[in-house]
C-alpha cells in the first residue's frame, strides 16, 4: 500500500477456535511484501483434559487433571461434577450430573470427600473471567469410593400388630446407601425395662427391604415396657448403636368403648360426627378410632353390601372428638358403628348410630361477575343469580366473594357474605381496597347444603377515581358506549376516559336512542339519567322515533350563531316538549372539518365531491354523506384528531358550556363508539378537573381492551364507516397526547386555546368549581 492508504482485517465475531498467526502480504508485479501477527482470541476456557481419580480411605478420592488452554485469560478455579450410581442398588444407569466442588484456585490436583462404597462418574469444567468451559471427559475409568463403616441407624420407631404379648416393632426403610460396605445387618437389641440380665440380639440380613420385626415372648400378659436399639454391621465393621427407644408388647384388643355418639348433617356430601373418646391412661398403646358407615337402606352391618371405613387418631386428651365424612349422597340416611383400635385390634363397637346429609349443595356457579368503580377505595360487584338445576338442590341462602391482591402478598383471601334473604339484587359493595393495587375476584353461592362451585376469577384494577364515578353511587359518568352483539343480549359498557366497566343490559343497538322497554327503564330509573349530549347530528338522532324514550325526553338541535368575539350558540328544537330530560345534539364534524379534508383531495376528486354536497343540498339526498365517511378513514385516525382541533373548536366549548350550565343531573356524553369524539370531551373535562396528562393517557389506553375484547361488535360499526378495523381499534397513549400537543401548539395552553374558543377563563374555573365539588 501506498500514498498513505492504511488497510485493516477484520474478523467478525470471532471465535476461540479463531485464535493463531496470520500473514498480511502485499503483492507487485516485481515482488511482494508480508508481516505476520499473533491474533488471541479472548474467551472461556476450553474443557480441562486427562480426569483421573484415585480412591483413598472411607469415601475420599484424589481427582488429578491437565489444565486447558485459557484462550488469553487465566484459570481461576474449577468445578467438580459427579454423577453417582450405587452398588448396592444395582442400577443401570448412571443419575444426572450434579455439581459437588467449586474449588479456590487453579490447582488440578485436589481431593474430595463423596459417599463410600459407591461408584461416580467425575468431570471438570474450568473458569475464568470470561466464562466457564464445556465439561471435560469423564474419568477414564469408572471411580469407586471404599468401604466404610456404617454411619446410619433407624431414628424412630412404631407399635406394630400381632398376637397379645409378642414384641411387635416397625420403623423408616434405610436407604441402601447406608450399609457403606458388603454383607450389611442390621442388629436388634431389646431387653425389659428395669431386668439386670443381657439383651437379646437378632439380626436381619435384609434391612433394606424388612422395616418389621415380631418378637414372640411366650407371654400373653406380659405388659412390660421394653427398651430397643439398633446398630448396622458391614465388612468393616459395626456402626455406634442407636439410641433406646421404649415400646410395649401387643395389648389384648380394647374392651372399652366411646360414648354419647352424635351424628349431624354437615352438608349435601357430608357428616359430622362426635363422640366422647376413651380414657387414654387405661389404654397406653391406642393408636386410634375406626368408623363403619353405610346406606341406612341396607340394613345392619351384617347385611350392609357396601361399607365404608374413616380411620383417625387421637387429637387431644380432652377425649372430645369430631369427625367428619366426606363423599356422601345428598338427602341420604346413614348407619355407622365406632371402633378402638390399639396394636392388638378393634373393640367390638358401639351401638348404631344414625344421620342424613342435607340438601346438595349448589352445582352451578355464578355468572357474569362484574366489578366496576364506585370510589377510590371501593367497587361494586354484580353477578347473575346461580339457580338450582337438580331437584335435590337445597334453596340458594346467599353468596361468599372471595378476593385478594394478585401479587398473593395477603395470600389468604377475604370472605364477604351477602344474603339473598336481606337483598333484593345481586351486588355487593367491597370497600377498603387500595388505590393502584390489582385483585382477584369469585363469587360462590351457598347454601344448606354447602359451597357450590367459585365463579371465573375477575381481574381489576384499583385505579385512581373522579367524582363522576362517585356521584350518586356511581351514576354519573361522562362518557357512554351502547354496542350491538350477534346474540339476543348485548352488554351496556361505560367509560370514563377509557376507564370501562360493563353495568346493565341492551338489545339491537349501538346506540342509546335505540332501546327496550327493559333497557329504557334501567336508563332512566336505576342510573336516573337527565340529560345527554350527543355528539352526532340531530338527523343521525333517533330518539323522537323511540316509543320507550321519547315521551321522557325532549331532543334539541345546538347550532352556533357567532363564533367570535364571543361563542353564542341556540338551541332548536326538534321533538316536542316531552320530558323534563335533555338531548342536546352538537356534531363535531362541521361544515369546516369537511372543507379540510377536501383540500387534501386531488383537484377533480376534490371537484366531484363539491358536486355532490351541491346535489344533496338541492335533491335532499346523501351522496355526499356516503362517500365522504371513507375518506375520513382514508386518512387515519390521526388527522381526524389533528383537522377536529384545528376547525371544531367552537363546537367542543360549546359542549363545555352545555356541561357547565345544564342544571340536570347525572349527564352522559356520548357518539357511536365512545372512543375518539366523546374522548377527546372526556380528557379535556378531566384536564380542567386536576388529572395530569400521564392519567389521561393511561386510562386511554384503557379502552383498546374493551375494543378488542369485543372487535366482533366494534368492528361492525367501523367496517360501516368503511373504516380501518385495526387503526380505530387501537388507543395508543400518543394520540391522545398528540391531541393536547396540537391544542397548545395553537395557543400556548388548554386553558388559552378553550378562551380563545369562546370557554372564557371564567367559565373554566365554574366548571371546575362544580368538578370538586361533586367529589
């Protein structure tokens, strides 16, 4: 290379294996030129090589190896891996490799302690500060540890049954492993408590697969308490004994028996059963009770073809015991008898006893579980009533809600009750709740019976709340969606800046002038609503036409009549004076939002679409209506946003003064989804109220769940607007903080651009005045 040119070699991700010399050379017509270098590559070390193990004495080993090559980075230490296989349980494979030793340095000679008189294989990894190797061969030859001597004797003992008087012992199986060496035995030693004389000794050649021993002592009334130890012997030799263990001969079989036996109906499936138990002083080998039960059908025990057993040990010296039977057939008559059982046997029994399990418990569990916000430390839950689906289900007496953080940081759950005696609807209010906090929620219904099966757990968040979902229990919020379903039903879903909560029931409409007598009468009885804003022309309005609503609602046509100095608008009235309720219809897409978007069509598209608004304007059609819709949709949700803040701005403070002066409450604002027009009314009252940006956004965000929940329903309304399914559905937080931008870069603020808008300053601050005063 000449003239200065400089020329590099790169070698791109490179690997250990990589490392070596290399040769740049130059080459001319007359001769060439080379220079070689040295290239290291920096990484984990490879796998240590040549692993050899000796065996020392009582389980040690000696593990030898050749280090590896470091790959430019020195060893620290190793790891030792081994895998074991024991002789004396004659295995076939080898167990997995577990780690046994981190050593402290980078010797590779080491000796460790691992179990004797067992076979392992061994392997090494090395390390350094770039890693750890792959492991290394194992051991060329299997590695066995030497015999030892026994370390390990049985650490408790159990009365077993034979014949009255013979020395009857049980205990653990050992482990294999414990014999240490060839020809285990495992030796017993008992004698009486308090005998001078020698104890007796027998040993079993099978320890590993015997944990009994019975010892006939020819005396049947022998009662004496006996002492026990054991101890293990190999090749090399005896373990230390065990400790003494004190133990009885087998008793004679009980002759005493519990009395006042009780038998109640616990449930649809079970009994609860109490009795006063023996006196344990007059029975110091009893190792507990025995019930017999069967059909009460079927007669005494002796003709009983079927018969059931619960065993159960003492709990106490109180001799107050309670038993319950579980598994049992509703609306049935059992019979049982109490045994005593002690290492010799049963006692004959008491006398029959007799009860019926009650009515079944419910089988069905509740359904459409609802939780929506009733303030910031509280929800109201909703549920649909469980009703009896079988003839021996007992009547429903109420229900249990069951909920608790999702983090599981209370992990037992708090149980409320709600009786259906007491209440005539199906709800409940849960207060104490914590602000930002998740749940999870069940519902259970009960009854005599018992607890049927839980609802679907609900997942809610607990998310910080306005007045306009605290006012009047709930009741007045701001932003409503009505939505069509394929099926009969379809669900009322409100929100409040995104924040949804599903509340009543609705049929055939997306929208809150199309209702049913039964729908009609929740709107106006149970939320109670007076007035509405809708943001829809009074022709895309059909309430006039609604039999169920418009003798309780008059509809009112907001037109605006001066723009500025000031914002004047007037109210035309469109049905007669029904009701004493309001809808005030003021579109957001004005005659200046279409002008807008015609200007960003091409010239003759721009010109045809001019024609047929002239055409509808002289023939009364809708030509012009039809295909402007999808032009909306041809470019995107986001320049709706940006052309209604640059052109609609009189019509949005004029909803903000409807707000303000109507003196009829609740209210409800509302358009045909509930998403974008009615949001962006919703976020401006909130902003006016205290909320910062960042809680709008998220509670924005909030609504793409309800819309992909239900993009079946959705989904019909904007294919109607021919618009893009999947661009309307989403809620990303920039649009509605990209909404605020375009506000302010038009007059510095919110509050500057509302006064310029004709929502003076001091209209805000009335407005915001009545905000906190509803909370």
């Amino acid at each position: 290379m000449s003239n200065g040119d400089q020329g590099d070699l790169k070698l791109k991700r490179a690997q250990v294996w990589q490392s070596g010399n290399y040769q740049c050379c130059v080459y001319t017509q007359l001769s060439r030129s080379c220079i070689n270098y040295n290239v290291t590559v920096i990484g984990p070390p490879d796998p240590p090589t040549d692993v050899t193990c000796n065996p020392g004495s009582a389980g040690d080993m000696t593990l030898e190896w050749k280090a590896p090559f470091n790959n430019g980075q020195a060893i620290t230490n190793y790891v030792i891996e081994t895998s074991a296989l024991s002789r004396l349980e004659n295995q076939n494979e080898f167990g997995p490799f577990v780690r046994t030793l981190v050593t402290d340095s980078a010797q590779t000679i080491i000796q460790i302690k691992l179990t004797p008189y067992m076979k392992y294989l061994i392997r090494v990894k090395a390390i350094n500060d770039q890693g750890i190797s792959r492991p290394s061969m194992p051991a060329s030859m299997v590695c066995r540890t030497s015999e030892a001597l026994p370390t390990q004797t049985p650490t408790q003992i159990f009365n077993g049954t034979g014949n009255p008087g013979d020395l009857s012992i049980q205990w653990p199986i050992l482990p294999m492993t414990s014999a240490n060496g060839e020809n285990p035995f495992l030796y017993v030693y008992y004698r009486r408590v308090n005998d001078p004389g020698v104890e007796q000794e027998v040993n079993l050649s099978m320890p590993f697969s015997s944990n009994r021993l019975q010892i006939n002592l020819n005396n049947q009334r022998n009662r004496d308490p006996y002492t026990i130890r054991f101890r293990m012997k190999n090749d090399v030799g005896f373990s230390p004994y065990s400790s003494y263990f004190t133990t009885y001969p087998v008793p004679n079989p009980p002759t005493e028996e519990v009395t006042n036996v009780r038998v109640y109906g616990l449930s649809g499936s079970s009994l609860r059963v109490t009795f006063r138990g023996i006196d344990l002083n007059l029975e110091p080998t009893f190792q507990g009770y025995l019930i017999r039960y069967w059909l009460a059908t079927q007669g005494d025990f002796d003709t009983a073809n079927q018969l059931y057993e619960v065993s159960t040990g003492n709990k106490s010296r109180s001799r107050a015991e309670e038993v319950f039977i579980w598994d049992l057939k509703p609306i049935t008559s059992y019979r049982l008898k109490i045994y005593v059982r002690n290492a010799g046997g049963y006692s004959g029994g008491t006398n029959f006893a007799i009860g019926q399990t009650k009515a079944a418990e419910p089988t069905q569990a509740p359904t459409n579980v609802q939780v929506s916000s009733y303030s910031n430390t509280a929800v109201r839950v909703r549920w649909q009533r469980a009703l009896p689906t079988e003839e021996e289900e007992a009547r429903i007496e109420g229900y249990a809600i069951f909920y608790w953080r999702y983090d599981r940081s209370g992990r037992t759950a708090i149980k409320l009750t709600w009786d259906v005696d007491s209440n005539d609807r199906e709800e409940i209010i849960i207060r104490g709740l914590t602000t930002g906090d998740r749940y999870i929620l069940q519902v259970q219904a009960y009854s005599v019976g018992g607890y049927g099966p839980r609802s679907e757990p609900v997942l809610f968040l607990m998310r910080f709340t306005t007045f306009l979902q605290q006012y009047r229990d709930a009741a007045l919020y701001l932003k409503i969606s009505w939505m069509t379903t394929l099926e009969t039903d379809s669900i009322l879903v409100f929100e409040l800046n995104r924040t949804c909560c599903q509340r009543l029931v609705i049929s055939e409409s997306s929208a809150i002038d199309k209702v049913d007598a039964r729908d009609a009468a929740l709107l106006l009885n149970d939320l109670n609503i007076q007035s509405v804003v809708d943001l829809r022309t009074e022709k895309e309005s059909v309430l006039k036409s609604n039999e169920h609503l418009k003798s309780h609602f008059s509809l009112f046509a907001v037109s605006i009549n001066q723009k500025t100095p000031t914002l004047e608008f007037q109210l035309k009235t469109i049905t007669d004076d029904n009701g004493p309720r309001k809808v005030y219809c003021m579109s957001l897409f004005q005659r200046e939002v279409a002008f807008a978007y015609l200007r960003m069509l091409p010239f003759f598209r721009m010109v045809f679409m001019i024609s047929l608004a002239l055409i509808d304007k002289l023939f009364k059609t809708e030509f012009f209506k039809r295909r402007f819709t999808p032009i909306v949709g041809e470019f995107g949700i986001r320049v709706m946003y940006r052309n209604i803040t640059l052109h609609s701005r009189p019509e949005i403070c004029a909803v903000l003064k409807i707000i303000n002066k109507v003196s009829q409450w609740p209210l409800v604002v509302m358009c045909s989804v509930g998403k974008d027009r009615t949001g962006m009314i919703s976020a401006l009252v909130q902003y006016l109220q205290g909320c910062s940006k960042e809680k709008i956004q998220e509670e924005f965000c909030f609504s793409e769940i309800i819309l992909r929940k239900d993009s079946d329903i959705f989904g019909v309304v904007f294919k109607s607007y021919k618009f893009d399914e999947e661009e309307f559905i989403q809620s990303p937080g920039g649009l509605i903080l990209a909404f605020f931008e375009d506000i302010e870069n038009q007059s510095g603020s919110v509050e500057n651009w509302l006064n310029d808008g004709g929502f003076t300053f001091s209209e805000q601050e009335e407005l915001r005045g009545k905000l906190e005063n509803f909370s």
